[in-house]
C-alpha cells in the first residue's frame, strides 16, 4: 500500500493545476472565514448576497421580471437586502417550467455543465453550474471532512451507491485512476447483499480507513448487520454520514459497532454541502460564506430556535443558474445555542426529514415523521423488523411495511401484541378512525439518489402537487 505521504503530496500536485488551484485559494479563505466573529461573517453574507442579487436582476430573465415586482432592487440598482423576504419561494416545479429563463444570459463567458437533483421525491430536476461553484463546493466539502479529522490524501472509504454515479467494477480506467490517486475505496451501497457487506469487512479491515463515508441508511443497515453476525471490523477516525436523516438510535447503532464518532453532513445536488457537524457535535454548521439559509413556518415567517420548519436556501456561489429561496423540501430545526468550539456560522439542530415525510390530518394539524421513527425505533431493538416503511395512504389510512427477520407468518404469530401496538400507537396521533394496515415485503428500497424515506404521506405529496399547479 502506498504511503499517505506519498498521496499527499500526489494530490497536492494535482491540486496545483489552475482549476484545483482555484478550489485551495476557495478553502483557505473559508478556513479564515470560520473564525470571523458573527458580525464580520453576517456582512460578508450580506455583500455576497447583493452581489447575487444584481448578478440575478441583470443577467437572469426570470429574476428580472420577479425582482422588479419588489422593493429588492431600487430605482437606482442598489439591492436593498432587508428586503430579501420579498422574494417569493422557488421549488422544483417552477425550475423545471422555467428552466430556460433561470439561466444567466451570460453563460458562453462562463465553463457551465448540467446537473440533476438526485430526486428523492421522485422528481428529479436540472441545473445548470459553472467551474466557479464547482470550486467553491468542492472547498466546503474539503473543509467538513477536515472537521471529521480527514486530510487530502488519507485512507477513505464510500459506501455510496446512487444510481447516477456508481457502478462498481464497471468504472472507467480515469475513474479507478482518480480513486486510487485520491486514496478511496468504493463500495456498492445498493449491493449490500449478506455475501458483499461480509466483503466490506474485510475489504475496510484490510484497507484501516481513517474515514468511512456513506449514505445514513446504509452505514446504519451495515452497522445491523456487522453486529448481528458479530463480526470484527476497522475503527476509522470518523464516520460522515451525508444523503439521509440522521436519527439518534442510527447514530447510536453506528458508534457502538464501529467504535468511532460520527459527523453528520447535510447537503444537496442542488446546492451542494451546506452545513455539517463540527467536532463539538452540538448541531451542525451552516457555512454561511457560501450558502443564505432560511427555516420557515408553513406562514412563511421565520421559526425560533427550537421550533421546526422548511429549509429554504439560496446558494450565493452559483451565478449560472441561480436558486434564490429554493425550497429544498426538507424540515429542520435551528439550535438554541451556539457552538463551543468557536465558530460563528449559526447551527441547525438536527434536520428532521423531508417536507412530505410529516403526516397532515384532516383538522389542519400535522405528525412529524420523529414520532413514527421513535416508535417503530423501539420495536427495532427488539429484533424482529429488519427494515419499515410508514405510508399515508389518505387521512384516515395508514399503510406499515416491514421487512421482517423472519417468516412472516412467524413474525405475525410472535409478535402480535407489537404489531397492535404500533397500530394503536399511530390510531393515537391520526385519530380512532384511521385504518392502520400492515405489509410484510422482501425489502424497502431506497430512493435513486441512495436516500431512505422511513415515511411518506401522500396526502402531502397532492397538496404540494395542487399548490404548484394554482
């Protein structure tokens, strides 16, 4: 095996190159910009901000027409940013209505390319980015990792498997060349058969990666079945877990099996990374430089710390295609405290799930989906459900997947009594009158882009459907 010096300075010649120059210039100024005190860091937010702003009303036709609806941009073209709440929401459905006028008109000056969300919620969509927020992403992510403890050139391993990027084994010679110069292993997250996760053992214990990167339901599922059969395997420095909510007993699972801590990063295609766990692990931390984050009641209004709402985000590095108030559709909860370590970039909480994961009731009211997840959670322990799935059929139907250990007709004989308290348990929260049906299947999987819904309603699903179509 080759030396991590060896890699390190590999990479670091690689790194020299005019474009991976621009992505180390991007890192050393976020590097400095962590420790700016809160005021600094706000202003410099706030200058980016305008800066994106104009860039939008002047070169984008979409903007142009929603600003000059709004006191945003002046008579004179001075952006007024206490006015930025003024701008209406954009989504997926808009994006993709008005993709063609969402582009800058100035991209034959620009090195852009194609994107695609990774379409947890089915509905994937394109984006257009340039070499300019390529560079600034590719620094966020540098920084995270080096959060978790991990340098250019250590030992990696991915467990990832989204269908856009991997295929294991049938890779390009540049792709296992790059790999091999970055210092990573790659391992199939959608071939985690009983027969592969066993390889995976082996290949992390003869491998001693410093940090093992993975989807959340994959790393947890692997954790399961690493403990199940009681097999040994490698302590990495860290884990960072990306692509999933983070639930604590996945976590909790997680640590205990592999003896390491785990940093919790949240992010999208869309945008990029956003805001990850620092070492403190008191939430995690948005990277304000490069990314303007909201978290909104369903009014529209901010919510208080402690008080969960919908992430909106606007990423202030994409001058292509800019996402200004982007409803990513997920939930999230900003922290009542600052972090001990130091850093002045505000912290989330905890993202709790998708926007159509929460259950909507008839009176108007909503179930978030924490509590589905802390009660099927504790029948988990138990061992007898090995996946679940809890959809919202209608208001008053519920439909519960569960791929069990065993036989289905054992597990329905055995565990009857759990089985009839978890329907009286969801009947407490959707009402008496909600029907509660169970499905026992050979497994749940994930989404294309490698996430794992623990529950979907299809009620909200319509009516976000119905709002896009008014």
């Amino acid at each position: 095996m080759i030396s991590e010096t060896l890699h390190h300075v590999l990479l670091k010649a690689a790194f020299s190159t005019v474009s991976c120059g621009r992505t180390l210039r991007a890192l050393k100024i976020l590097e400095q910009e962590q420790w700016l005190d809160r005021g600094k860091v706000d202003q410099l937010q706030a200058e980016r901000l305008s800066n994106l702003l104009l860039h939008a009303y002047e070169h984008v036709p979409y903007y142009h027409r929603t600003l000059r609806g709004t006191a945003v941009i002046a008579s004179n073209r001075r952006v007024q940013v206490n006015k930025f709440s003024d701008i209406p929401l954009l989504d997926k459905a808009i994006v993709r209505q008005c993709f063609d006028d969402l582009k800058s008109d100035d991209l034959a000056h620009r090195k852009w390319y194609c994107n695609t969300s990774g379409g947890s919620t089915g509905e994937p969509v394109r984006l257009v980015q340039d070499k300019h927020y390529l560079d600034w992403a590719r620094a966020v992510k540098i920084m995270f990792d080096q959060w978790s403890g991990y340098s250019i050139g250590s030992r990696k391993v991915l467990l990832w498997g989204s269908e856009r990027d991997l295929f294991v084994g049938r890779e390009m010679a540049k792709v296992k060349v790059s790999r091999w110069l970055k210092n990573e292993v790659w391992l199939n997250a959608f071939r985690m058969t009983p027969r592969q996760m066993r390889l995976f053992v082996d290949r992390i214990n003869t491998f001693r990666p410093l940090q093992i990167l993975a989807y959340a339901e994959s790393i947890y599922q692997f954790s399961r079945f690493i403990e199940g059969k009681n097999l040994k395997v490698y302590s990495p420095k860290a884990i960072m877990s990306e692509a999933g909510t983070m639930f604590p007993h996945m976590r909790e699972t997680m640590e205990r099996v592999f003896k390491a801590p785990v940093f919790n990063c949240y992010g999208s295609r869309e945008v990029g990374d956003m805001a990850c766990e620092c070492n403190q692990h008191m939430g995690l931390h948005i990277s304000l430089p490069t990314h303007y984050v909201e978290v909104l009641r369903e009014d529209g209004t901010p919510a208080e710390p402690g008080e969960s709402g919908e992430v909106v985000v606007t990423s202030l590095i994409n001058y292509a295609m800019p996402l200004i108030r982007y409803r990513i559709g997920d939930m999230a909860i900003w922290a009542d405290e600052p972090c001990s370590c130091g850093r002045s970039w505000p912290l989330l909480a905890e993202v709790t799930g998708r926007v159509t994961d929460a259950f909507a009731k008839r009176d108007g009211g909503v179930v978030v989906p924490e509590y589905f997840i802390h009660l099927i959670g504790v029948v988990l322990n138990t061992g007898w459900i090995h996946k679940y799935q809890i959809i919202q059929e209608d208001y008053d139907s519920v439909r519960v997947l569960l791929v069990p250990q065993e036989s289905a007709e054992d597990v329905q004989e055995r565990h009857s009594e759990e089985i009839s308290e978890i329907a009286e348990k969801i009947r407490l929260v959707m009402g008496e009158a909600c029907r509660v049906e169970f499905e026992f299947v050979e497994d749940i999987l994930p989404t294309a882009s490698g996430k794992y819904r623990y529950t979907i309603s299809k009620v909200t699903d319509r009516a976000r459907e119905d709002q896009n179509v008014k």
